[in-house]
C-alpha cells in the first residue's frame, strides 16, 4: 500500500501545485489526492490542464491516486431538484476529469435531503412515518445510476464517502449494503475511514471491513478520541464527547484495520485526512503518515516505481448484499 494525503491545489486558500508537490515528494508521500478544485477543477482539467498536474506530480516521483468530489452542497442527494440537476452534471465532469488525470479512483460522499436523520425518530421502528430509508435508497439509485455508467465508460471507480454528519446515507454497514445493492457495478463501491465507525459504536471496526471484501476502493482514513467523562456529562447529543485526530493520536489500531483492509483484498492507498484540533495543518500529515508507515511493508524506492499500484478487491469470494 502506498501513502497519501488530502489537499486541495491552486486555489486562493490553498497552496499551488508545485509548492504541494514539493512538499509532498520531501515527506515520503507517494501520491495525493486532490479536491475537485483549484487547478484539478474539472472544467480547468478538461479544457488542458491534465498534463500540468500529471508531469508535476510525475517530476517528484508522485501519482495522482484520487479526486475528492462532493460536499454537503455538492452531493447528488438533495432536497432541492434543480440543484441535484447541477450537481449531478458536475460529478459527470468530475467522472471525466478523472478519466483524463489517469487517478482511478473518486471519493464521494451521496448527500442527503434529509441530511443524517434519514432514520427518522429516534427509537421508532422502521417503517414509521418519519422513517425515509427506502426512499433516500429509491434516490439514491435514481441519481447515481447515470454517475456509475459514466464511469463504467471512462474506466473510473466511485468510492462512497462513509462520513454521516455532513449529510451522507452511506455511512453506516446496513446503508452500505442498501446502495451497493440498489446497483450493482463493479465501479460502486467505499471508501475507507475508521474514525467515524468508532463514535457512531460500529466497533469492532475490523469487522465491519471484513464484511465487504472487494468493495474497498479507497481508504482516507482519520483516528478519532472519545472521552468517557464527557460523554458521560454531554451524553450522545453532545459535540465535545468525541475528536477527529490523525493516525496514532487516537484509540483506533491501526495495526489491525490494515490487515483487515488487506485480508479484504485492498492494496492500493492509504490516505491521511487531518480534522486534528491538536495538530492541525501539514504537521499532522506528517504525524499521521510516519504512523501509518510502521504497518507497512518495506516499500520499493520511488524511482524503482514504474507504474501506480493495481487498486480495489481480488478475493474469491465476492462481496454479495
């Protein structure tokens, strides 16, 4: 597996390609993934921006492993139709944009017209009338069926986000298994990050990866701290009970969430997210990849490298809903 980091490039918050790729190359990164913004917005990639990105991150011995599309407001799934209507065109472009930066992989998260109380009233059964699972699944295959053709065309895979409070119904493994079940494509699958499945008590981790072999298509993965005192005074409604931090500044091991993203047959990225309070910016990329890198094998020097690393499932036992 190799090591990644999130970031975005060429905007006016942000750092420019060279200085992200410099940066990158000096801290044994072996590829990025960069947001669909800045110089990888698609509008700019597909009007003749792809080779600057590429021959620059090939310059520093790095790859492009994957493009970050979609928000809270740049999902497909919204309340509103008429921007879905746009979103929708816009990942389209994404699909495309990917297809031309030769990254094989986008990470997505679904949106949500209901944000993420598509469940309805706490403690009411399912099927009560607050309850709009079904219909957020019927949505969901409505809007991504045409995302995941295109895909299928450019020879793209889209990993769903499994984050839940920006408003995502991919984000648990019984809606996990709802998606991927409403279509079935070798190009639909997840991506990987632990740390929401440890405050939302989807714990063991491990198991809840092992129940999707294959299915694995990327891992932007974050560690998370919870606090039993605060937890105790805020109880679940609270904000402070629970932390996003870097790889090895939290209780998840990462040892065993490796290997089990392994024995699912997973062997492509592993890639830093930081939302740490304690050590925020590039110093907690730095922190989270010299973790990580201790769970790795010994990897091939950069220049012994020919061609990015083959990604996503390869056990005999496919994933099955």
């Amino acid at each position: 597996m190799d090591l990644s980091f999130s970031t975005s490039a060429g905007t006016e918050q942000s750092w420019t390609l060279e200085e992200m790729a410099d940066w990158a190359a000096a801290h044994e990164f072996d590829c990025v993934r960069l947001a669909a913004s800045g110089d990888a917005d698609p509008e700019r990639v597909l009007t003749g921006g792809a080779d600057r990105i590429k021959d620059t991150l090939a310059s520093r011995g790095l790859y492009l492993a994957a493009l970050q599309a979609g928000s809270s407001t740049g999902a497909p799934l919204q309340e509103d139709s008429a921007l879905m209507d746009r979103n929708e065109k816009r990942m389209l472009r994404i699909i495309d944009a990917a297809a031309a930066l030769g990254a094989p992989v986008i990470v997505t998260n679904t949106g949500s017209p209901y944000r993420w109380h598509f469940y309805g009233m706490p403690s009411s059964p399912p099927g009560n009338p607050t309850d709009h699972v079904n219909e957020v699944v019927a949505l969901f295959k409505e809007r991504f069926t045409p995302l995941v053709r295109r895909a299928e065309e450019k020879g793209v895979k889209i990993a769903l986000d499994t984050a839940v409070r920006m408003g995502n119904i991919a984000c648990v493994p019984e809606m996990w298994e709802r998606c991927l079940g409403a279509i079935r494509s070798d190009h639909l699958g997840l991506s990987c990050d632990p740390s929401h499945l440890l405050w939302l008590h989807v714990t063991p981790v491990e198991d809840a990866i092992r129940l999707f072999p294959g299915k694995w298509y990327y891992a932007d993965v974050k560690d998370c701290e919870i606090s039993p005192q605060m937890l105790f005074r805020q109880g679940i409604i609270g904000n402070w009970w629970w932390q996003y931090r870097v790889p090895g500044r939290g209780q998840l091991n990462w040892g065993t969430i490796i290997g089990a993203l392994s024995e699912c047959g997973y062997d492509y990225v592993i890639c830093v997210e930081n939302e740490d309070r304690g050590v925020p910016g590039l110093d907690g990329f730095d922190i989270g990849r010299r973790h990580l890198a201790q769970f790795l094998p010994t990897k091939r020097k950069k220049w012994e490298r020919r061609h990015p690393p083959e990604y996503g499932g390869g056990l005999t036992t496919p994933w099955r809903p």
